[in-house]
C-alpha cells in the first residue's frame, strides 16, 4: 500500500477534477479539425 502525504492528495484531486471538468465534446471538435487538417496536407 502506498502512503501519500496530504500535499499528494490534494495535487491528485485536483488532476482528477481537472480531467473530469474535460468536455468530451470538446475532445471530439479538436479531433474533427486535426483530421481535416491531415487530409488537406495531401
């Protein structure tokens, strides 16, 4: 088992909220513009 101190608790939460705060929308939009991208390269 591995022991965190409060300091790593508190950076870990907040990573989490972080992630979780992420649209899945917005994930899907910027991937919808790189693919355009990479097809207008060839």
């Amino acid at each position: 088992m591995v022991i965190l101190s409060d300091d790593e608790v508190a950076l870990i939460r907040s990573i989490l909220t972080a992630l979780r705060s992420i649209k899945v929308r917005d994930i899907d939009k910027a991937l919808v513009i790189l693919a355009k991208g990479d097809r207008g390269g060839n």
